[in-house]
C-alpha cells in the first residue's frame, strides 16, 4: 500500500500565491506519473495537473499560466506552485500517483486551499 501525504494548503487573498507538496511512501520505485486534483463544493473532482516520469506535464486549461507543477523522481515527491490565486480555485486538493501507465491510482487524504480576502 502507497501512503501519500500532502501539506501547504491555507487561506491566502486573492492574487497570493501557496505551494502544495505530496510525497510517497513507496521510493523504491520511481513513479510513472504524479499530480494533482482538486474538488470544489459540490462540484466533481477535477484535474489540476500532472507530470509523468519523463517531465511531460499537462494543466487544466484554468490554471495554465498560474500554476506550475514540479517532481523529484528520486524521492518521489511532487509540488504544486500556485501563483495569482483566484477565489475558483478554492477546493480540497488532492495529491495522486501510479507506478505504471495501466496501474492504479493511489490517492493523498486532500489539503485544503481557500482564496477568499
């Protein structure tokens, strides 16, 4: 079983910025892809952003420009910057990773982001 644990999430204004951080459990391994969701209040988890082993990355159309997605394929740890936060972006979010293109998704208890002034 992977365990994955996320911190930094926070109240910040609009237009401040926080960084997320996730690491796994499991490094003896590298991950084949990391990243991060995010669920709103009544609304459906969404994609925010990922990077696979290689450093493709891939962003919701949202937060391309805003957010910044970034790994350690050693320590198999990910990290999400997050610049000129908007009051939409407030969601739990949620750190995931799979160790192989097929395998299945371990997922991190979620960390709390709140842009409000």
């Amino acid at each position: 079983q992977v365990q994955l644990v996320e911190s930094g999430g926070g109240l910040v204004q609009p237009g401040g910025s926080l960084r997320l951080s996730c690491s796994a459990s499991r490094t003896s391994v590298s991950a084949y892809a990391m990243g991060w969701y995010r669920q709103a209040p009544g609304k459906q988890r969404e994609l925010v952003a990922t990077i696979i082993s290689d450093g493709r990355t891939n962003y919701a159309d949202s937060v391309k420009g805003r957010f910044t997605i970034a790994r350690d394929n050693a320590q198999n740890t990910v990290r999400l910057q997050m610049n000129s936060l908007k009051p939409e972006d407030t969601a739990v979010y949620y750190c995931t990773c799979t160790y192989s293109p097929v395998g299945r998704y371990y997922w991190g208890q979620g960390t709390q982001v709140t842009v409000s002034s």
